[in-house]
C-alpha cells in the first residue's frame, strides 16, 4: 500500500527516497535518519517538490476526490490549488525555468 516519492527533503547535495503510506509521509535523509510528516488522508496521492521556491523540497498530495493539491510550505503551512479532476494523476517538476526561481509547478496526467 504504499506508494514511492522522491526528494532533496534535507537540503542535501542529493535526492532521497520516501514512501507514503497511510496520510504519512516516511522520508529518507542523507544521513540514514527517517522523517516522517503527517499530511494528506485516505485516498489521496502523493507529491513532491520545491513549491516555495527555497530550502529543501517539500511533500503535497493531491486528492482526486477534489481535484485539488495540498501542499506544505517550508513553514508547514498549507497552499491548496484547484487543479485536476477525478481520474487524473499527479505530476511535478518546474515547467517554465522557475520564472527566475527555482520553484517548482504541479500538473496533471489525464
């Protein structure tokens, strides 16, 4: 049941790998040490990236019940963008070169 993500959750000179399993995220840092981030629920998908354009990258969801991402900002805030349908499947990377940032931008595969 769990499903895989992957991201630069430390701020480290590489990605990691994580897993998502039951509204948590379980991310693997540089060192070994595993965070885990309570964020989504049953039902959603996961996602990941640099949304607010700095620090290290940060965990989302999108839940196709609604077809609205939840994302967390470096600060744990949340950012909810209604983008998507039922159906659709969840993609991330920065599109458009950061439009002078290094932000990354969510979509969709349908």
């Amino acid at each position: 049941g769990d499903l895989p993500v992957a991201g630069n959750w430390d701020g480290g000179a590489a990605a990691n790998v994580g897993v998502w399993r039951g509204g948590v995220f379980h991310l693997r840092n540089d060192d070994g040490s595993i965070s885990k981030v309570d964020w989504g629920q049953a039902g959603d998908l996961p996602v990941s990236g640099n949304w607010d354009g700095s620090g290290p990258d940060n965990v989302g969801v999108f839940r196709p019940s609604t077809g609205k991402f939840h994302l967390r900002m470096d600060d744990g805030s949340l950012t909810v963008l209604d983008w998507g349908q039922s159906g659709d499947l969840p993609v991330a990377a920065n599109w458009d070169g950061g439009n002078g940032g290094p932000a990354v931008n969510v979509g969709v595969w349908r």
